[in-house]
C-alpha cells in the first residue's frame, strides 16, 4: 500500500526554505518579497479548496509506486487540477490570476524533487498554465500634455495630489516602475553641462538606466529635491494610497470616459459587467502606477522613437513578447489619428 504524506505542511516548509535562503534562483540571488507573498496566497486557497472541496491535498513516493498505482496518481493530479482550478475560476478569479496559482505549484514540485530529493513523478507537467492578454491602458499624448503644463488644473489639486500627480508625470516620462521611482536619490541625478540625467539599476531586472530628463522632469526633481543624499527624492507613499490618489487625479483632471473591460477564463474572452458599469469602467478608475511605464512606452512609439532605442531605455529584450504588446497599442493609435485625418478629407 502507497504512502501518503500530508501536501500542506510540505508547501508550508517550502515557504519557509524560500523565506530564510536555503532556497535560492539558479543565480543565486534570493527569491523576491513579493514572490513569497504569492507563495502564501497560494497556501491560503489550498487550504480553502480543500476545506470546501473536502479533497484530500496529499504526496506520495512515485519510485515506489507499481504501473497500477503510477497510474492512479496520475488520475489522482488530473482530478486535483480541474477541480482547483474550477475552484478558482468559480470564486471569479481570471486566466492570469489561476494561471500564476499553477505556476507556483509547479514551482513547488520542482522544489520537492530537487531540493528535498522527493520523487513526484513530475505529475506537474500535467498542468497547464493560462495566460491572458490584458489590455493596455495608458495617457495618450494630449492627456500627458495637459497634466504637465495645465497650471490652472494644477491649482486646483490640494497639495497632497499635486505631489503625486508631479511624481506620476516623472514616472510616464522616465518610464520607471513605482519601486525605482521611490528609491531614487540624488546621487541617481547627473548634470552634464546644461543636461541632466537619471542613472540607476532597476530593482527588478538589475538593468542599468542612463536616462535623459527633459525640462519639465528636471522642474520636477528640483522641486522635490532632498537635503540629505541618502533621503529619498520623492519621499514615501503605499502603493495603495499612490494608486487611489491617481484615481482621484484622474477623475478631477476629466479623464471619466467609459472604457470597456474585458478577461479570460480558460481561453474564453468575458466583458466585465460590475454593479456600477460607469462608475467603475471609467478610464480614471484605470489609472495606478503601471501607467507610468506603459505610457512612457507607447509615447516615444507613437512619437517616432526607433523602438530599438525605446527598448534600451525600457529594459527590455529583443525577444520580449510583452514589448511587442506596446508596439501594436501604439500602431492602433497612429491607425486611429490617420483615419481621422482621412475622415475630414472625405468631408471636404
């Protein structure tokens, strides 16, 4: 008779093991805060799933197992993916979200096998990780303008919103993520005669950036300026509270139009219909610190820059897939500006 151990307290352990070290990326480097994070969300539905689902979460050696039993087990992971995964997509979760749940449980068998010298029987091939393409939400060029030079919209922000709306400017033109943004300094500003310049290694992708700063961000900068070196320039703020004053911003600066929303379940696009449709699909309630970089992206496409340069300035690689996503958002822009043009040729 197969032995079976308990799945939980093993996914606890691998938390763990990530937490304090002894688990490290093929690099070397230690495994990302935010990453342990999504390990625990993982934890907290596998407890729930089992709890409602009343199905038994267990491991078992396969190198002991006979053909009878390997079979069985395999049956035993086809069954456990289809109903978690049901599990979740009922609970109203989306093809990225359960996506990213598989990935880390694979991630954790691939754990047991080569850390703990558990054998799995690599059952977790047996799962498919869902991705979805997310629509890209971002300033068009006259939005990025009136926010920038708008002096009596300016105005009429409290002080608080002021702050935040010169930090998001600074962002959707240096293309910065949020984390780079709040860890700049002053040592990360360099003049160069009349120019000024951002250099810094990205947190995430521990790429260097030698960005140059057009007037209105080095406005920006000095405005915010910190006496001692080692302070932060644009002081602290929670993600949080960062993304619902954007909201705020947006909705004062009139940027309320409805945007329609729309995900994926297995493979299957969903237009999202929410209780308050207008109130909730307006285009400021999309507004959060991922704007910066995307529209930082899109505006130098769609203002000419060779994307080969906007790659260097963005980080990101030849291949990467998810810059071509920005090259067709901006291509979709510049279709739709020309085809006003031709519009107003046709009435004449």
């Amino acid at each position: 008779m197969k032995k079976v151990l308990p799945l939980i307290p093993l996914f606890k352990q691998f938390i763990k093991d990530t937490e304090t070290g002894k688990r490290l990326k093929k690099n070397g480097e230690r495994i990302k805060p935010q990453s342990i994070q999504n390990y625990y969300y993982v934890l907290q539905n596998l407890v729930q799933f089992s709890t409602e689902q009343k199905f038994e979460l267990r491991l078992c050696d396969a190198s002991k197992l006979n053909a009878r039993e390997l079979q069985s087990e395999k049956n035993y992971w086809k069954k456990f993916y289809q109903k978690f995964t049901d599990f979740l997509y009922k609970k109203g979760c989306y093809d990225n979200y359960v996506g990213n749940n598989v990935k880390t449980i694979r991630v954790f068998f691939n754990y047991l096998k080569n850390d703990k010298d558990f054998n799995t029987g690599d059952f977790q091939r047996l799962f498919y990780v869902r991705k979805e393409e997310i629509e890209i939400f971002v300033l068009s060029p006259e939005q990025l303008k009136f926010l920038i030079h708008n002096k009596e919209f300016e105005q009429s922000l409290i002080p608080s919103l002021r702050r935040i709306k010169d930090i998001f400017i600074f962002g959707c033109t240096t293309g910065l993520r949020f984390s780079d943004i709040f860890s700049l300094t002053n040592k990360n500003f360099e003049q160069t005669g009349d120019d000024w310049y951002i250099k810094l290694k990205s947190q995430k992708t521990k790429v260097f950036s030698y960005i140059k700063l057009p007037g209105y961000a080095i406005d920006i900068y000095k405005k915010y300026k910190a006496a001692n070196s080692k302070l932060p320039v644009f002081g602290t703020i929670s993600l949080f509270n960062f993304n619902k004053s954007l909201k705020q911003i947006g909705e004062q600066a009139g940027f309320t139009n409805v945007v329609e929303v729309s995900r994926e379940k297995q493979g299957k696009t969903k237009k999202i219909a929410l209780k308050n449709t207008v109130a909730n699909n307006r285009f400021c309630d999309k507004m959060s610190s991922h704007m910066m970089r995307r529209t930082a992206i899109t505006t130098l496409l769609i203002l000419g820059m060779p994307e080969h340069l906007v790659r260097k300035i963005s980080g990101h690689s030849t291949a990467s897939s998810s810059f071509n996503r920005y090259v067709h958002y901006a291509q979709s822009y510049m279709d739709n500006e020309v085809e006003k043009v031709y519009n107003k040729l046709n009435l004449i």
